[in-house]
C-alpha cells in the first residue's frame, strides 16, 4: 500500500514514547497513534499515588499533549479501539470498520486489571485507567471503611494513598506474606511494618468465601466466618496482557505476546511493546519474561521504534521498578529471582542496600528503600553494574567505605 506508514495499537507509555521516538530518529511519514480511551496519553504510575491523594480533583497525568502531538505530525484518532488487525493485507481495522494500512506495526495494549475469581455479582472496584482511578477517588471519604483484596503493588500503593485520605483500610491478601513475588523479604517486611503504623489491618493468609451487599454497604465474607463491612471494595489481583487483537490475528502468544530480542512479533512487520509481550532478555541468558513497569514500557517502545525504522536493536535494559508507600521509596533493579544469595551494604540511619548475586557471583539484581533522595542514585549506579554482568567481591559490596562508582571502573 503506498500510503502505508507506521502505525501503532495503544496509546500508553511504551505507544506514546514509540510515535515520539519514529519523529526523533527521522521519519518523516505517517505515523498513526490509536488509543481506544478518550484521553491524549497519559501515565498509570500516579493512578495509585498523586491522583488519590492530590487536594483538588486531578488531570489525567498526560504524556504527550495535543500541542506536541500536532507539533510532531502524529495522528491520534480516539477514542477508537483497534477492533483487527489483517497481517496478510497489512491493515489495522478500527472499531468503526476504517481502515489503517502499515507498513511496520507496533502493538503497544498494555494489560488488563485480572478480574477477582470469587466476585460474582459484587461491586468489585478495579484499577487500570484514569477512568477507574476517578471512580475509586471519589469513593476515597473521609472515614470511610476501604476493602483492599491484594497485597500486591496496587493495592499497597492504594492502601497508603487512602489512609492518607482518612479512610480506614483494610488489606486481604491470600499468600502468607504481602509482595510475595521478586521483593525480598527484608524490604517486604519494612513496608508491612510502615501500613501498620498508619493503622491499616493488613491481613495474610486470608481465604475469601464471598461478599454480601450492595453500593456503599458492602460485606466481605471470610471463611473464617468473620465479615468486614466496608464502604467500597477495590482488589488488586495482578493484571492479564491486552493479547486480543494478535491472538486473533494468529501472532504467537506466551504469556503475552511472543518477541524476540528485537522486539519483533512472529510476523516480521509487527512489533510488541510493554506490558503486553514477552522477550528473551539478553542479561539472563535469553530467559522470557513479561514485566509490567514503567521503564520497561517506555524504553521498550523506543526500541521497538528504531527497529520498525531497520536499526536491528537488542533490546537488554536492566529491569528496573520503584514504587512510592508513605514517605517510602522501593526500589529494585535487575531479577531478584535470578540470584542465589544476597549481601546488604548499611547506608546508615536504618537504610540498608541489598545485592543480590547468582551461583557464580555476578551482580544480578539490586534492592533497596528508603526516602528516594538517599537511594536513587546508588540503585541507578547498581543498574550499571548489573548491565556490565560484573562479578564485584561481596566484601567491596558490603562496605560502605567503597564507592560502587569504582566497583564501576574496576
Ligand atoms: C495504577 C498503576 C500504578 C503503577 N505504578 C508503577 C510504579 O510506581 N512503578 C513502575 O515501574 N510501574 C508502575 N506501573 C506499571 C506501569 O505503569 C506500566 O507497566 C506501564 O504503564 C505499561 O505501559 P504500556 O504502554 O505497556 O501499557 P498501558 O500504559 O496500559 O497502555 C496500553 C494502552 O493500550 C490501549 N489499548 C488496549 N487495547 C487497545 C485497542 N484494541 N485499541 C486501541 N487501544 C488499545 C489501552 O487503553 C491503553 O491505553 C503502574 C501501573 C498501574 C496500573
């Protein structure tokens, strides 16, 4: 087709940052954002901080105003869901039946909030979109009993965000501890510690048998036969990868969407992005993961930009996340799961900075928390030691007289 140009599925971070990325690195054709929302793109971190806790009712935190999405020539149509996509006519077919036709494809569909198994026809509030964040903020009242099924990111952030609010919090989550994947116990524990200084009943190993009630008189039913009657129930159980649009158009699918290291879907012309696909990550021996954090969207969706364009780039960012409870900053760079064993290096004043190192000894992951401001740039330095996959002794790791900066050089 020769109008074709780039076209990209999924106005969030890693799709917003891809159309950028195609101006800055030359292309000067078409290039067409399709968001299925009614909002110019915008950023999900703030969703579970500033947007529940900001004093006057709140924007959508945007990523790329109208002015700049004029000024870079992109054409943003919504909201206007992608509805198929025809790989062998190389077109992308919108909820409205128009037609898109590409010449190079980036699906950037992030994920989805994983509905909670047990709810049946209970009022369960979700959180992915702005959408969503307004209608749990508006349900945010002082006071006001707040149900949390989840001890995961969301629902921590939330739960700090509405005890901050004045709402009295109560967080259920079915595994023995909270934060039960990649976050190392030490780290987990402190945040416990922190929402029950806030006054928030944090309950593990909990088994929900039901719920009862309607609006803002609701129950949830244990199975221990207690009920906890709240104002309004928010559960946040994980997230599922937005793979409709290319399950449907038979691209390979594993655990999201299937890349390879350069981004690129089973059919050459289409590329994934982010919270919706899988990559062989270079750094750890090519093992396939799908991550869900910020930097991973945003970066992915740069390089899966110069690759539409031919650049052939691997794509082998350290893995990076952070979240914000409180006055706390988590912070965690690299696959924790990837190491064996751990060392700590004090930083004084209660602060401690975990490495983390495989079998062999290379730096495989870092963790720390803290007021961001005393452990950013220490986590940003750990990152490039993970990228270089050096093997630092443990004793220099350890010590805090030894600046990782000449880890670095060494
Ligand atoms: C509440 C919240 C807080 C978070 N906090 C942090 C944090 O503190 N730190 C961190 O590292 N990460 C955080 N994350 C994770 C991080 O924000 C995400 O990993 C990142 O935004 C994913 O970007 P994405 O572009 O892959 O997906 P998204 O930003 O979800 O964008 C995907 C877009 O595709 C659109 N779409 C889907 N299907 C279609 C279709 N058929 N047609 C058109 N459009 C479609 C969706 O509507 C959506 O706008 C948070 C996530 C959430 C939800």
């Amino acid at each position: 087709m020769s109008d074709a140009g780039m076209v990209i599925v999924g106005a969030g971070e890693a799709g917003a940052n891809a159309a950028l990325t195609l101006r800055d690195k030359g292309w000067t054709g078409s290039i067409t954002l399709i968001g299925e929302q009614p909002h110019a793109p915008y950023e999900l971190p703030p969703l579970s901080k500033a947007v529940m806790t900001a004093a006057d009712e709140p924007a959508a935190p945007t990523i790329l105003d109208e002015s700049r999405i004029r000024e870079k020539n992109i054409d943003f149509r919504a909201p206007s869901p992608a509805a198929s996509i025809d790989a062998g006519k190389h077109c992308v077919v919108l909820d409205s039946g128009k037609q898109i036709p590409y010449q190079k494809l980036l699906l950037a569909t992030g994920a989805r909030a994983r509905p909670l198994a047990a709810a049946g026809s209970a009022e369960i509030l979700y959180l992915r979109s702005f959408a969503d964040a307004q209608a749990i903020r508006a349900r945010l009242l002082p006071g006001a009993h707040i149900g949390i099924i989840g001890g995961g990111f969301i629902g921590l952030e939330l739960a700090a965000s509405a005890s901050q609010r004045g709402c009295r919090v109560t967080v259920l989550e079915m595994a023995p501890d909270i934060l039960m994947r990649g976050v190392p116990r030490e780290l987990a524990d402190i945040i416990g510690t922190r929402h029950r200084k806030a006054g928030v009943d944090l309950r593990t190993g909990v088994t929900i048998r039901g719920f009862a009630g309607a609006g803002s008189r609701q129950s949830i039913l244990l199975a221990d036969g207690s009920r906890i009657d709240c104002e309004a129930i928010i559960a946040g159980v994980g997230a599922i990868p937005e793979t409709k649009l290319a399950e449907a158009c038979g691209l390979r699918i594993e655990n999201g969407i299937r890349v390879d290291e350069q981004l690129m879907t089973s059919e050459p012309d289409i590329f994934a992005a982010g919270d919706c696909c899988s990559f062989p990550h270079a750094l750890y021996d090519g093992r396939r993961i799908r991550l869900e954090a910020w930097r991973n969207a945003r970066d992915q969706g740069a390089t899966a930009a110069a690759n539409m364009l031919g650049a052939g780039v691997t794509y082998d960012a350290v893995p990076s996340f952070w979240s914000d409870q409180y006055e706390l900053t988590l912070r965690i760079a690299g696959l924790t799961d990837a190491a064996s064993h751990s060392v700590s290096r004090d930083l004084g004043e209660g602060l401690s900075f975990t490495f983390h190192l495989a079998e062999d000894g290379r730096l495989v992951a870092a963790s720390s928390i803290g007021p961001d401001s005393r452990i950013a740039k220490e986590i940003r330095l750990a990152e490039m030691l993970i990228a270089k996959r050096l093997h630092p002794d443990p004793k220099a790791l350890m010590s805090s007289d030894i600046r990782l900066k000449s880890l670095l050089a060494a």
